[in-house]
C-alpha cells in the first residue's frame, strides 16, 4: 500500500508548510525504503535562474524514480523512464513558458522531439 501526505486544504498564500525550506514528503513499503517522495526546492542562481520548483517522484521496486512531475511558475513537465533495466528509454512532456513539447527516446538510440 502506498500512502503519500494526508490530504490539506489548499491556500494561495505562503508555500506548504510540509515544502517548506526545501523539506520532503515520502511514503514507505513494507520494505523500509522510499516509493514516493515529494519536495520543494528553493529557487537559486548560478548563471540561469532555476524557480521555486516542487518535484513529486515514484520510485520503482528497485529503486529507479520511473515517474517525475515538476512544476514551478516558469515551467513544469512529466517525465516517465523505461524499467529498470534501461539507461535511455524515457519520455518527457513539458510546458516552459509559452512553449510545450514532448521529447521520446528509446533504448536503441532513436528519438523524436515534437513541437507544436
């Protein structure tokens, strides 16, 4: 069974208290380890702007995070990756800006990236 935080009221105002600072939220297995996680980060600078972003992340059996959603003010995006046995199998789904697109790649190398 897989639980993530108890369900809150939402509010415009002020971030979670749950993301605050950069803190987490994450739900075990019977296996002791993390299956789910979710968190916010801090925007920073270092050469481009990287936003306030809150990332949730679904970790497989073997400990691959397969499913990632994002979202911030600028962009957000879903990224789903192949089993565990791959390196580059994955898809990506993202909005940045004015501007989607969704970029596929599969094991053997081929890719497409479509645009609108």
């Amino acid at each position: 069974m897989l639980t993530l935080a108890s369900m809150r009221t939402a509010a415009a105002q002020g971030a979670p208290p749950s993301f605050a600072d950069g803190r987490s939220s994450s739900s075990t297995t019977r296996a002791a380890f993390a299956r789910a996680s979710a968190c916010g980060r801090r925007g920073r600078r270092r050469g481009d702007r990287y936003p306030e972003t809150v990332l949730l992340r679904l970790i497989t059996e073997r400990g691959r995070p397969s499913v990632k959603i994002s979202a911030s003010e600028e962009a957000a995006g879903v990224s789903l990756a192949g089993p565990s046995s791959t390196k580059d199998t994955y898809v990506i789904l993202e909005s940045k800006g004015t501007a989607s697109s969704l970029k596929m790649k599969n094991e053997d190398g081929r890719e497409q990236i479509l645009k609108p």
